[in-house]
C-alpha cells in the first residue's frame, strides 16, 4: 500500500536557525526596555547658582520645582518686610486699617536707619503711603510705624510674625522686628526684650510666605511693581524700587540688563550679615513661580542677586510645563458614588470640584493613584443639590522633579440633585433592609 507523499511548506522565517535569531531579538528589545531609566527630572546642575541657598516653587500650587539648601535659617535681611506687608494686608483685609487711614509717626519708627523716607515724629501718613513706601522702597521707618500701628508696639508685632509663621507652616523662621534688621542695629530703647536671638528665616519659609501673599492678597502685586514713586510731593528725587528684575526696566538704562519678563516682585534684602537676598515672582504664559537666593556674596549694587534669580526663572520655565493630573468634573475610579441616606436614591454619583494640576518636566507624565476618598458624612443626607461639597478625594503621584511622595486632594462635589424620599418609599426600603438582614443573619447560623 502506497502512502500518499506529503510535502509540508518550510516558511524560511520559521526555520530553526530563524527563530532562535528572532527570539533573541525579541528578547534583548525586552531587556533595553526593562533596563531603561525611568525619564528623570531636568538636569539643575547647570544651574551653577551662588549664594548659600535657594529655591524655586510653582505659585500655584506650592509645588518645590528646585531647592539647594533650602532648610537652613540664615539671615533674610529686608525680607522680613514681607511678614509685615503680609500682616497689614491682613488688618486692611478685616477692616482693622484702612488704606486712607492717617497715621501719626512715633519716636520709634522716626529713629530707624537704614532704606527709610526720613520719617520725624508728628509726621502724619496714610496707611497705603507707609505701605508703598515699605514694599517700593524698603523703608525701615515705614514698616516699623505700621508694624506699630497693627500690634500697639514693634515687640507685640514681632510675636504676631512669630505665631502666624507657625500657621503658614513656616518650620525655619524666627522674627525679633519687623524689619530684618540686626538687634544691634535697632534704636536702643525698642530692642525686643521678650525674644532672644536674631532674625533668620529659610529660603523654603521665605517662599511659603511669598506663596501666602500672592494667593492671599494678590493686590499685594499691584504696590510691590511699582518701579517708581515720590513719598512727598516736595521730594527732589523719587525713591526707587529695589527690584531691578521689574519687566517694566527693560527699557531702563541701569537695569536692563536685570529686567526679566513678568517679574512684579516681591522683596530684596541685604546686610553685611545677610549678604544678598531677594524673593521674586514671575508670570508667564499663565504660570507664575517663585524664585529665592540667599546669601549672594558681592555688593549690594552689583546686581549679582537678580542674575542668580533668572537663571531659576530660566531653569523652570524652560524645563518645566503645566499638566491636568485629575480634570474637573471627573469621577473617582471605584468611587464614582457615595452612599445617601433617606434620598430617592441609596447612592449619589459624585464628580471632582476642579482639576489637579501640578508642574512636570516638560515630556513627562504621571499616573495618579487614588489614596484616599473622605465623604463629609457617611452616609450623606438627603437631600443634596448639584455642586454641593459631599467629600474630598486625596490622590497620590511621584514629583518627578524630586522623587517624592506627594498627595494633591480636591473637593467632591454632586453630580446631579436628589431630593428626599417620600415616606412609603422609606418605609418599603426600611422593610426591605430589615428582611436583607433577617436573612443574612440566618445563613450565618449555618
């Protein structure tokens, strides 16, 4: 019995020799890939900064984009002013000043050295000249008469600097006057007896607290760009802002070189002992950051303090962009409802109340995990209106830029109205739940 001839097709990419190369192939992409680092943070150390510290913060958010020795309490020099221009904000924001207020100069304020507006007692001043006086031109008299006129005396304001550095989260800060100088330097009768020590603070404190003002008093902005003024209409000169990084010196002979797009503060400072130091705030293309030097060596008119500054401004806006993590109005992967009481219905459909943006390396992206969802009762009452706040969602990501663990939480707001329900149906869900549980605590018994 003949049996019948079978040829079988050999395909040349499937011949022994063949596979073996492709598998390896396979298996070495596999391996580069494996291999591959994750993407990393832009490269800082270009960056080449002097100074003993620095910082750099997204305005927005507080996110820490760069720091170099951010911790460490050094001396902060004129600085300081922006705790007392955050604290008469303050005072004007709850109606405890007025900006048209008229204040009387006393002996303290009139004896300070330094920046000043030549301030003598009996001198009478709005609340809003004084201010301008201290965030355009870095009067010490200035800041110490409103320090005065918020606490009843500069000693009384500093323990108020103290205590809300605490609030604002402010971990390496410690304040004695309102103005940053050094004890030695105060009038003498008005040294602060209650509180040891000198005034420090950190560049990561002094940037929480330039976060605060810009988001808390953003009209703080509105003084602190103005390139210019005369104190009194019989002033021969005007007094000058100390930030030459001001956009508005682009086209200022001695300052261009220093004029940087978007920048409308916030604060220098310098002393022999503080070096130089400057906080500053850019905007650009809807994103504004926050940028701090300490510790700058060289003169106080050398500028080198805004060049220091720039390239942290260049170093974030170059390398880094704004991305959504969590759009507004997204529902929350497996908590896409919260449980509700006595409503038409026993769950309520509940959506984020606005995005989760954070800054990222520019090309980058991460990948949100859910940490924590937090109803604000549970379960919640009806009834509900849409957009009421139900809860809060907490989510969790890697900063690219630092490594770190961060956590960004967002209200929860309903989706959609649900109104109470109507006895019978109570009573039929009440019985209904009453049986649920009669039945399940039998098949417990078994």
């Amino acid at each position: 019995m003949n049996r019948p001839h079978t040829t079988f097709y050999r395909s040349p990419l499937l011949s022994p020799t063949r596979f073996i190369a492709l598998f390896l192939a396979f298996a070495i992409l596999l391996a580069t890939f494996a291999s591959r680092p994750a993407a990393a943070a832009p490269d800082a150390s270009g960056l080449q900064l002097l100074g003993k510290s620095a910082i750099l913060m997204d305005a927005a958010t507080g996110q820490i984009l760069y720091q170099n020795n951010a911790a460490e309490a050094l001396p902060p020099a004129s600085m300081t002013k922006m705790m007392t221009e955050y604290l008469v904000s303050k005072a004007v924001k709850e109606g405890k000043l007025d900006w048209k207020q008229t204040i009387t100069v006393q002996e303290n304020a009139a004896k300070q050295i330094g920046s000043r507006v030549f301030l003598a007692v009996g001198d009478k001043h709005t609340v809003e000249e004084l201010y301008i006086a201290m965030a355009v031109g870095s009067a010490n008299d200035a800041t110490v008469q409103l320090a005065e006129t918020v606490a009843g005396s500069e000693e009384a304001f500093a323990k108020l600097m103290n205590d809300t550095a605490k609030e604002l989260g402010m971990k390496d800060s410690h304040f004695i006057n309102s103005t940053g100088l050094d004890r030695a330097d105060m009038p003498e009768a008005y040294r602060p007896s209650s509180i040891d020590g000198e005034t420090v603070m950190s560049a990561r404190d002094s940037a929480i607290l330039a976060y605060h003002i810009i988001n808390d008093y953003p009209e703080f902005l509105e003084h602190s760009k103005i390139p210019s003024f005369k104190f009194r209409k019989t002033d021969k000169d005007p007094v000058i802002n100390w930030n030459w990084m001001l956009a508005t010196n682009k086209d200022v002979t001695n300052f261009k070189k220093f004029a940087y797009p978007g920048v409308d503060g916030l604060k220098t400072g310098h002393t022999s002992k503080a070096g130089n130091c400057f906080t500053g705030t850019s905007l650009q293309n809807g994103t504004r950051l926050i940028a701090v030097v300490m510790g700058v060596p060289g003169g106080v008119n050398d500028g080198k303090r805004f060049l220091e500054t720039a390239k942290l401004f260049d170093y974030g806006f170059n390398n880094f962009e704004k991305k959504t993590l969590v759009a507004a109005k997204s529902a929350v992967p497996e908590h896409e409802t919260l449980k509700l009481k006595k409503g038409s219905k026993t769950k309520l459909p509940v959506i984020t109340a606005k995005d989760i943006t954070v800054m990222l390396p520019k090309g980058q992206a991460v990948e949100p995990t859910v940490a924590e969802v937090k109803p604000t009762a549970d379960p919640l009452l009806a009834p509900v209106k849409q957009g009421d706040k139900v809860g809060t969602v907490t989510y969790k990501y890697k900063d690219p830029a630092t490594q770190e663990e961060k956590l960004a939480t967002v209200d929860l707001i309903a989706a959609e109205d649900v109104k109470k329900a109507g006895w019978f149906t109570l009573l039929l869900r009440g019985i209904a739940n009453f049986f649920s549980g009669l039945f399940k605590g039998i098949v417990n018994l078994f």
